[in-house]
C-alpha cells in the first residue's frame, strides 16, 4: 500500500492538470489515470446555496409531498376499508 500510494503520489505530481481542463476525453493509460487521480484528489464541492436555491429546493419538496400524499389519497380510496382491516387484526392480536 505505501508503495502504491507513493507511485500516486508522484504521477500526481508529474500530471499535467490543464489537461482536465480542456474537456478532452482521455485515450492512452496514463491519461485515464491522471483523471482518476484528479477525481480523488479533488472531491466535488455542493453548489452554493442561495434564496433561489432555496426555493427551488422547497419548490421540489412541495411536489415530492404533494405526490405521495395524491399516492396515498388514491390508494384509499381504491382501498376504503384499508384502515378498518388493519385496525381489525391489530385488535385480534391483543
């Protein structure tokens, strides 16, 4: 393991980072390595938070909920003893 972590160490050092940066797709070995390394070494940030992040966050949550409470509404109504049932063999058990 320390050999190998030293071997990345110095390709890591000897890798050209400008490469990554022309958006080119890596064709030999050594460049699919360079990337690989570059991914690790640099982990990818969370984008900034902002009011209109926010919202938009809360927007897709509204939605999300919104779906699953139409889900659980439908499943109801397909269902309208559902409750009745399962309060039923909850008393049988007691």
């Amino acid at each position: 393991e320390i050999v190998f972590s030293i071997q990345v160490n110095e390709f890591e050092q000897s890798f050209n980072n400008s490469y990554i940066s022309t958006g080119q797709i890596a064709k030999t070995d050594q460049e699919k390595a360079g990337l690989l390394v570059s991914w690790f070494s640099q982990p990818p940030q969370p984008p900034s938070y902002s009011e209109d992040t926010k919202e938009h966050y809360q927007t897709v949550e509204d939605e999300i909920t919104s779906v699953i409470e139409m889900n659980r509404d439908e499943a109801m109504n397909y269902y309208p003893l559902w409750n009745e049932y399962h309060q039923m063999d909850s008393l049988k058990k007691k």
